[in-house]
C-alpha cells in the first residue's frame, strides 16, 4: 500500500457561465490529494494522510477519496475551514495559484494526529508540495518521515516530490535547507525541471540530480514537460544508470495534476511490478526503469487531454496504444 501525506483543498479553476460571464468552479485538489486519486484510479491500494475540514467543501474532499478507493483511515476531520486555490491558466505556461491557508485544516495537522505505528502493508509513504511549506503540517510530516525512515532496510521507500510553489515561499534559503534534508530522508526524489531552476538557479539540470543523489535518494526521476522524463538509479555496485522516456503526443487541454499524476504512476507501476523496497529499487533495470517512466508519462499525458485534475484509470491506460 502507498500513503499519500500532505494537503487537501479546493481548486477553484477558470470556468464560463452558460451566459458567457467569467466564473471559478471549485475542484478538489491539492498535490499529495491528487496522487492519492491517481493511485487509487490504476488500482494500487492507497491511503491518504490529512486533516480535512468539516465543511461542504471537507465533505467533497472527503467523498471523492473514498469513491476512487483511496482508505480514509488516516483522516482526521476539524471545524477549521477547507484551504481554497485559485488557479490561472494561460495556453503554454504553468498553471499560476494564490493559496488561502490561514488557520485551515489541511495545514493543521498535530503529531497527535499521526498513529502510533503504521501498519506493516504500507510499502511507500509520499509527501511534499504546499504542505511543506505550511505549519504546523509541515513539522508533522517531516517527524512521520524520519521516524518511518529510520527503520533501516526494512523502511518503507520514501518518496518526495517538492512541487514548489514560489508564492508560498519567502525565505528561498531557509527553503532549499530544508528540503536538502527532506532529500536526505527520501528513496525516490521526484522533481521537475521547473522545480530545480527554482531550487538550484544557474546549476543546471545535470549538476542538480547528481547533487540530489548524493545526497542520499536512490533514484532521482525528473519531469521535463514535453520532452518526457528521465530517472538516475544508484547501483548497488556504485554506478548510475540513466534512463529516459518519451511522453504520448496527445492533444492537451492543460496540465493542472501532470506532475501528481506522474508521480502516482510511477509508483503504481513499482508496487504492482513488485518493486516497491528499497533493495529491490536497486536491482532495476534499464528495460524496467524505462517502462516505469513510460508508463508514468502515459498517465501524465492522459490527465492532460483533461480539464483539472482527473487522472486515468487503468482501463484508460491499457485503451491507449502509443
């Protein structure tokens, strides 16, 4: 099973109304929610780790996890209001938000509303994204990262995938401390191209995975938009073995949870392929690490034919033959 920790809210997405007029139509969303969803859509079980309002808003949220067959066991529900995202977007760019966060559920999670002990079948625990950058769930996140990663071998893999949102940011140093040590905890480190230019400015694309698998993940897979994604492994014998992956050329609608979506798939395709440990991350090879970015950049270039965020299904998946 995977755990998806971090952020649940509502993005409110540019819509029309029947008359023409401007409007904002609220979609539930959030990175490590949208993963979440993802997973949950190709048929690995999933569960997701939040504090999510009681509200109508928290209830959609809510809903939504349990009819994509995400397990709500981790959930902890609050009378804080719902985190709402209002999302920009122009044909071409990334998507542009501002965050209303104050005093909200998602970005209140205590370490009393972590369990005790995770159960033994949760083989990935994810995180990342706005979460990080919020307190106190960032504090929380981070305490549940270096206790379940601390277990040796037998850890659970950690994944991380930063999913920087500059607006949320005000002290660019303070930050890349801190994820440096989010790296230093993980397995997999997914980062885009557009997240190093904002972590590493000048370094180049190069330089900043090799500096991520130094410090400490095993695979470092980044995202490069069109021109598909590409993966360094750590060889147990010291090597680096560097694969690439093309995405499907199929019309886009836009690009709200590509990178999500990729990241679900990713790890989909690991635990349903029996690669979901930390030894066995190793042992990959060049033909399976291919088909795993393959099969992540198939889902990222399907979620993007879509309006928002609406990732495939595995029946989606197994209908496109490219």
């Amino acid at each position: 099973m995977i755990l998806s920790c971090g952020e649940a809210l509502i993005d409110m997405v540019p819509s029309v109304l029947p008359n023409g007029s401007p409007a904002y139509a609220p979609c539930p969303g959030g990175s490590p929610y949208n993963t979440a969803v993802a997973v949950g859509r190709l048929g690995v079980p999933v569960s997701f780790l939040g504090r999510l309002s009681n509200d109508f808003f928290g209830t959609m949220l809510a809903e939504r996890l349990e009819k994509n067959n995400v397990r709500t066991d981790f959930l902890v529900r609050s009378n804080q209001t719902s985190t709402v995202a209002f999302v920009k977007l122009e044909p071409g760019r990334e998507p542009e938000y501002i965050f209303y966060t104050e005093g909200s559920a998602d970005r209140s999670l205590l370490p009393e509303d972590l369990p005790a002990k995770l159960p033994a079948e949760i083989r990935c625990i994810l995180f990342g994204s706005i979460a990080m950058t919020m307190e106190p769930v960032a504090s929380t996140i981070e305490s549940l990262i270096r206790r379940e990663g601390g277990r040796g071998e037998d850890a659970p893999v950690i994944s991380v995938d930063p999913n920087v949102r500059p607006m949320m940011i005000r002290d660019h140093g303070a930050y890349v401390k801190r994820f440096e040590g989010w790296i230093r905890e993980a397995t997999i480190a997914k980062i885009s191209g557009a997240d190093y230019d904002f972590i590493y400015p000048g370094l180049g694309l190069e330089k900043s995975l090799l500096k991520t698998l130094d410090a400490g993940p095993r695979l470092a897979v980044t995202t490069l938009g069109k021109q598909g994604a590409m993966a360094l492994l750590k060889k147990p014998g010291g090597g680096i073995l560097r694969v690439s992956a093309p995405v499907i050329d199929i019309p886009v609608a836009d690009t709200i949870g590509a990178g999500d979506t990729f990241h679900a798939a990713f790890l989909s395709w690991l635990e349903l392929h029996g690669k979901m440990s930390r030894a066995a991350l190793g042992s990959l090879s060049e033909g399976e690490l291919y088909d795993a970015l393959f099969f992540a950049n198939k889902a990222a270039s399907l979620v993007c034919s879509k309006q928002g965020a609406e990732p495939p299904t595995m029946a989606e998946m197994e209908a496109l033959t490219q």
